[in-house]
C-alpha cells in the first residue's frame, strides 16, 4: 500500500531537464572525465538511436550528433544534464569498419567500464523491430559481468504498431533473460516512453546522491572478537 502512495508521489514530480549542454569529447581514457555528480552511460550498436535519445531526452534537436551512416560517434561524448552527466560512447556492432577501428573501439569502451564506481546507470540501447544481435548479449554479458547495474532502451518505437511492440518487448526480454520491467520502449521521433526513462534517471539519481551504508565501519567497529579498551 505504502509502495503504491510512494510510486504516485514520484510520478507527480518528474524529473526537470531545463538546460542540457555539451562538456566535452574523449578519445581515449587519459582523456575521460571524473564527474561529481551521477554519471549515466549511453550504450549500443551502432545507428540503434543512442544520440537521438539523448538528444530527446534533452529537448534539443542537435546536441547529440546523429546520422543515417552507422558509426559516427567514435568518441566517449559527455553532456552535462545539470543534476547528472550522460556519456553517449561508441557505437559497436559496425561491420564496414577496419579491425585496428574495431579494437580500438572495444578499449575505449572496456577503459569506460573500468571506472566502474563513475557510473552511476546504463542505459544499453536496442532496436525495438529486432532480435538482439550476438554484440547485444554480449554487452549485457559484459555488465554483468562488470555488475554495473543497466537498464534496456529498446529504440524506435514508433517503427511497430502497439501490438507488435508488445509482443517484441516480450520477445526481447525473454532473449535477454531480463523481465520485462528492465526493459523500457522508446522513440525518439514522437517522445514515446521519455516519461519512463525520466523516471528511473530519477531513481538512479536520488539512489547515487542518498548516503550509502558503509559496511566497511561497522566491520571496523569494536565486535564480538574485539576488546575494548
Ligand atoms: N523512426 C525513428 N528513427 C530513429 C529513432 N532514433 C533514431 N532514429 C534514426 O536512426 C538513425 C541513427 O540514429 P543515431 O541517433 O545517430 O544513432 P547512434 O546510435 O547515435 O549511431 P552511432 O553514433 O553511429 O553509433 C538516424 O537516422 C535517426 O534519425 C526513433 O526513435 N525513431
Ligand atoms: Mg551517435
């Protein structure tokens, strides 16, 4: 009961974007901010709709770079969303480049994924009309593996009919071994599920900036086996 008065309390306060802007891009790790505030990953194949999605997620048609050509950010992107940091990496997954651009790509993403206690969420983007490629699990391999806690973005929703879209999260989730609460549909053309994604940025961003429990003290702390003096 309690759970539910919760859940309609937050969603009567969404989550305010007002002024989204560009911080920075990095090449490679040396160049890799440390942010103070929550930082959320952007991930995904190439052209499954990483910058439109933020660019949505912004209000701003530009901010992000986007194109029709697969592949064009090759760059850790950072852009400051005023109460946290979105970092729109490197698309993978792309065929038509070289292997030295392929291996490249991968260091910078695994360099990413390293500082692990700067990411505070991911978002792992994927196309809404289609099976998860082979480089989608394994990037979901990937954060598990890393346990960095994420969240799916299936991408272009306004491509399926609701019907459809159903049954493809559905199908999704159950290729992914996700529930399909992990999975949140969007498109960026008409701003469908923006309010979802707000939501649990929201989340993400009261749970980095409320005090963590620091296990290490009470371990620390005179016990059973300890004398005091
Ligand atoms: N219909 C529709 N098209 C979309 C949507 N999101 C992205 N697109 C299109 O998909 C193409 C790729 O979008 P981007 O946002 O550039 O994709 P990306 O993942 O950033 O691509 P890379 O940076 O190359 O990895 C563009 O032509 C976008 O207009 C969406 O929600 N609906
Ligand atoms: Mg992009």
């Amino acid at each position: 009961m309690y759970e539910m008065n919760d859940k309609k309390e937050q969603r009567t306060t969404p989550l305010l974007i007002k002024n989204a802007t560009f911080i920075t891009s990095a090449a490679r790790a040396e160049q890799f901010i440390t942010p103070q505030k929550p930082m959320i990953a952007v991930c995904g194949k190439s052209n499954v709709g990483k910058s439109s999605f933020i660019n949505m997620l912004a209000n701003r048609k530009k901010l992000a770079k986007t194109s029709s050509e697969p592949g064009r950010t090759r760059l850790v992107n950072y852009f400051d969303f005023g109460e946290f940091i979105l970092a729109d990496l490197p698309g993978y997954g792309f065929a038509r480049v070289s292997k030295t651009e392929k291996e490249k790509w991968a260091k910078t993403l695994d360099a990413f994924f390293k500082n692990k206690d700067q990411i505070a969420h991911v978002f792992m983007l994927a196309d809404s009309r289609h099976d998860p490629t082979a480089d989608d699990v394994q990037m979901i391999e990937f954060l598990h593996y890393h346990t960095l806690p994420f969240t799916v973005v299936l991408t272009k929703a306004d491509k399926l009919s609701k019907m459809k879209l159903k049954e493809h999260i559905k199908a999704i989730a159950a290729d992914l071994y996700l529930g399909e609460k992990n999975l949140l549909a969007t498109s960026a053309e008409t701003g469908y599920g923006k309010a979802d994604v707000l939501q649990k940025i929201k989340e993400v961003i009261e749970f980095s900036n409320a005090p963590q429990t620091d296990f290490e003290d009470e371990d620390d702390a005179p016990g059973e086996d300890e004398e005091v003096e």
